[in-house]
C-alpha cells in the first residue's frame, strides 16, 4: 500500500516529553477537527481503480493473481478486502491530523481475530500486517469502520442496524485510544517506546435472531 505522509512543521519528535506530545496532540485537533472528517468528494481527476490494481499485480505472484480477482469478484465485501490501495488512493486527498503512524494498512474486520501471544495470553487484535506502512491514523480508522457498513450492506442489516454496528465500533476505538492515553507508559516521565502493553477484555455479543438468520 503506497502513501503519502503528512508532517505537521511544529510536530514533536518521538523522544519529546508527555508535555509536549500532549499539546501537539491538541493542536493538531484544533488544526483538523474530527468534523472535517465528516464527509468524502473524489478528486477532480480521480486514479483509475482498474489502473491501479493492474499496476500492484506486477510486483505479484502472476499465477495467484487470477485466484485473488476472482475472490474479489465475489461480494462488495470481498472487493472491498482487496482494495486497500484503492481506499489509500482516494484517502490521500482527504484532510489529516498529521499524526503519522506505522499503519496496520488493510484494517478491516475479517483483518482481527484471536491468537496466542508471548504471555500465553489469548489476544483479539489485528493479525494481518502485510500492507503495513506509515501513513496518517485516521486512514486505518476509516478503513475499518468502512468495512463495518460494507459487510452490513451485504448481509442485509438495516440501515439502523448498521448505524448501531457503526457507532458501536467508533465508540469501542475511541475507548482504547483513551485506556492507552491513560496507560503507566503516557505519564509523564516516560517515552512512547516504553516497554509495556495495554490490555482491554472484549466481549463479543451475537444477537440470537442474527444468528439464526446467518447475518
């Protein structure tokens, strides 16, 4: 996934103190409020999506690259999976924080699952890494709701149903960005490459009509 970072002329570097970090943080939301991430126009002269997927399936394995379209082909869903330099490409000309992250890069829901980490622990986290890059948060926010309302779509919820799936999901990232803000290794005195991990329990519920009904 290709990107174009974004560095904000006052931004702090990494080493700098809680302090300074914190206020960048704040400037940077005054300098990019969350409303302006509120609404999407395509660029004037818009990249070919077909151009674009022919031009990253040269660096591919030629003989799977027949198997990944025909997945594609599938579901709005499925395309969706495999368009992540598709999204990158029309993120690129959206409004950013300047905040730049190493990115998961493809966060979609079907990107997270369980796994077994070091500490014998059972994880729900993102377990896909092979789009990875740096590049501004707000994409990897973006993407991961998206696939939210496409999957939905697809499986048929209603547009109240997937409202409440949305707005559930920005309220569950939120909630992390805030427990890890408020982590031993975002207090003062620290740095942001302080040995530690912030561990959150999550609760899947499955509602039963849902279930029965393969949504």
């Amino acid at each position: 996934m290709s990107t174009s970072t974004a560095t904000l002329p006052d931004a702090v570097t990494p080493s700098a103190g809680f302090k300074e970090r914190r206020e960048s943080g704040r400037a940077a939301r005054v300098r990019t409020p969350r409303s302006s991430h509120g609404g999407w126009g395509a660029a004037p002269v818009r990249l070919d999506p077909v151009s674009l997927l022919e031009e990253q399936a040269e660096s591919r394995v030629a003989e799977l690259i027949p198997i990944r379209h025909a997945r594609m082909r599938v579901s709005p869903f499925t395309f969706y999976r495999g368009a992540a330099l598709l999204m990158a490409a029309d993120l690129a000309i959206t409004p950013t924080s300047g905040l730049t992250v190493q990115l998961c890069g493809d966060a979609h829901l079907s990107n997270f699952g369980l796994f077994g980490s070091a500490e014998r622990r059972l994880v729900f986290d993102i377990n896909d890494f092979d789009e990875t890059h740096p590049g501004p948060f707000e994409w990897d926010v973006k993407r991961l709701v998206a696939s939210f309302e496409i999957a939905g779509r697809h499986r048929g919820f209603t547009d109240d149903e997937r409202r409440a799936v949305l707005l559930s999901a920005t309220a569950l990232i939120a909630s992390t960005c805030s427990a890890a803000r408020r982590h031993p290794s975002s207090t003062p005195g620290t740095t942001p490459l302080t040995p530690s991990r912030c561990r959150r329990g999550c609760a899947m519920n499955v509602r039963p009509n849902a279930r029965a009904s393969g949504r």
